[in-house]
C-alpha cells in the first residue's frame, strides 16, 4: 500500500492498519478464543515531512516549527487553530471572527466572515510563507500575483463563442476536509496540515445562521446555512482565495482537459469560469456546458445556471467584465462614464466627482485610468493625458 515509507502520516498508517484484514482477523480469532493478543511495541519516529516535489515551500516536521515560523507559543496555536471547534461556541469577546450579513436583492444574502486583527496577520504570514510557494493551475488568474482578470481575458480574444460559467456560494463549497487534503498533497505532515487548515478554516455560531437575512429560495437558504455551519474557507481571510484556488486544481485540470477535447480554451478568475473556441465548440455548446456542469458537480461545486452565457462573435462577448471579441478592452458604458468624470474634474475640480467620499480620490481615479490602459493602450493613453492635467 505504500510505495515509499508514510514518515509524514502516521495516524493514517496507524487507521491502515486497523483496517487490514489481517489485523482484523487477528482481533477477532482472539477474541473469539479468549485470549489477549501480544502486544509487540515499536517506537515511531517523530513525523517528517516528505520531500517535497515544490522545494520552494518550507519544510515544516513538527508543529513546534509552525509555531515558530508564525511566532506563537503552542498554546497560542492550539488557540487560533481550534482543533475542538471550541471558538464557535465561545463568548463574543473570544471569538475570533465579527460577521456582517449582506443582503443583495433577489439573490442568496452573503456573509463576511471578518478575523479578528491578531489572526488576520497569522493567516497573512500563512499566505505569504507557506501558500504562495505552492504551484496552482494555469488556469486561475484571480487572486495570484502577476495574473488578474485582464489577463485570463486575454486568453479569450478573437474567438467564435465564449461560454461563461459561475460557482455558487464559492467559499463556503470548499470544506475543511479538501483544505486538508490539499495541504497533505503539498508535502506538509498531517499535524502540521491540520493546524494549518484549523488556521484557514471557519464554522459560523448558530447565533450568527439565525440571524440570516431574507433572499434566495428554502433549499438555497437550507444548504447555505448547512455550508457555513461546518468548518469552511471563510469569506473575508485573506487566505481564502489562495487556499480555493489551490483545492480546485483538480477542477481546473479536468475542465482544461474537456476544453481541450473541444479545441478551446478554458481560464478561471474565482467562481467566474471561462471557456472560449471556435467551430468546434459553437456548433456543440449545449453537450459541453451538459458535461461541464457534471463535471463542476462531481468536485463538490455547484453552477448557477442562471448566469450561464453563450455569446457568439456577432454580439458583444465579455470575461470578467471585460470586452474580449478583437482584444481586451472595457465596455463603451464604463469608458464613457470614466471619461466624463475626468472631463467633469477638469471643469469643476476634482472635489466634485469624490461623491463617495474616497479618502484618497486622486489614488482611485488613478487606479481606474490605468485599468483601462492595461485592457486598451490606445484610450488609456488619452484618459491619463485628461487626468495628468486635472489640478489636485
């Protein structure tokens, strides 16, 4: 059963042999026959963790190393890992997340799951030290650093359909048990993967659930609640994405490999799924998006169906948001709207358009500007020459 020693996994060889056939057998022929079994005892080594296929992620063989790497006490690990799940039945003032429903009309409300400042800056170290080095599919472009929606739109341009799929409730799909798995695959020993996900993952008090506010119909409702009731990947620590992205790499290579059956290519910005082709993939849309979604199912995800768009090159095709049909580019309405505040700046300053009160507009509007220059060199051009000569 094990092609090389389980050095990083000994509760799961100690479950491997309890299952054995042979030991089961040996336990009930003794027990059958009244007689003790002889106990022959070997002392394991401590656990290590195997080499790693990544050698850019830390190796970490103890949980007194994860406490160091995140400088915390064992005590202190213990507390923001909860292995017993003890925090979600603490007092408010103990608790390590405050919540914030948000109502969305017509729609599934969605809950923030916010962690308190001291675990906010564990899971950040956890991120930058122990997440970032793992590799993810070239597919996902949404929360990984040098990729972003532009460029997974980009993969998109000048096709003959674009074909556009969205995951339901994206986080709270992804349960502590895929995070473990997920974290054993990438070379950590089960200890260490157990605290880790501990740290990543959330169950939300029923004080919270019940709190729920009106949107969505009773099995949407029913199977939110029962989502973020047991541990999950919470929305609002800033190891959630990383951690979703790396636990759907299975997805990823599964949806890449059908896309590849159909000549077409298939990117993936959060829950946002983008598939675009030519011929072969516009005249049999209905039986990839079938074998899609079976496939979304069978990983334990679920896709709205009723976001699900076909666009054909003839009208206006977008991924994430983005104009894909020659190149890359924002819609006309954003554009016109961005080029009239800019124009409304030049003529009554800038202090007028801030009708959202940003403390730092300037940065904002900046930040807008080049967005579109990312998509579309030509128009951002001409926007950052109107904004270099608003007077701030």
């Amino acid at each position: 059963m094990y092609p090389r020693p389980p050095i990083d996994a000994p509760r799961e060889l100690a479950a491997t042999i309890f299952l054995s056939d042979p030991f089961t057998e040996a336990v009930a022929k003794a027990a059958h026959q009244r007689k003790p079994l002889r106990v022959a005892n070997y002392a394991l080594l401590p656990a290590t963790a195997r080499e790693n296929r990544q050698p850019k992620i830390p190796r970490l063989d103890t949980l007194a190393s994860l406490a160091g790497l995140l400088e915390l006490s064992y005590g202190e690990l213990e507390w923001f890992s909860d292995p017993q799940h003890w925090n979600r039945k603490a007092e408010r003032k103990l608790q390590h997340y405050r919540y914030e429903w948000r109502q969305r009309p017509g729609r599934l409300p969605r809950l923030l799951e916010i962690p308190a400042p001291r675990l906010r800056n564990i899971q950040r170290t956890v991120l930058r030290e122990l997440l970032y080095p793992i590799e993810l599919h070239d597919a996902a472009h949404g929360f990984v650093p040098g990729r972003s929606a532009g460029t997974g739109a980009a993969q998109h341009t000048g096709q003959e359909v674009v074909i556009n799929l969205d995951l339901v409730t994206f986080f709270a799909k992804v349960p502590a048990g895929r995070v473990f798995g997920t974290l054993r695959q990438a070379g950590f020993t089960e200890s260490v993967a157990h605290r880790l996900t501990g740290i990543c993952t959330h169950s939300v008090p029923p004080r919270v659930l019940s709190l729920m506010p009106p949107g969505g119909n009773l099995t949407e409702r029913f199977a939110l609640r029962q989502a973020l009731a047991r541990p999950h990947l919470p929305q609002g620590a800033p190891t959630s994405p990383m951690v979703a992205n790396l636990s759907l790499r299975r997805l990823d290579s599964r949806l890449s490999g059908l896309a590849e059956k159909f000549d077409a290519r298939y990117t993936r910005y959060a829950d946002d799924l983008a598939f675009s082709g030519g011929n072969e993939l516009a005249r049999r849309t209905s039986a990839f998006i079938r074998t899609a979604i079976s496939i979304i199912e069978a990983e334990g995800h679920e896709a709205n169906r009723l976001k699900t768009r076909v666009r054909p090159a003839s009208v206006r095709q977008l991924v994430t948001s983005v104009v894909v049909n020659k190149h890359t580019n924002v819609t006309r309405s954003d554009f016109d709207r961005l080029k009239a505040i800019l124009h409304n700046c030049l003529s009554f300053g800038p202090e007028s358009q801030n009708r959202e009160a940003h403390a730092d507009f300037r940065g904002y509007l900046l930040g807008h500007v080049s967005w579109v220059a990312a998509l579309n060199p030509d128009r951002g051009a001409k926007l950052l020459h109107d904004f270099h000569r608003i007077q701030w």
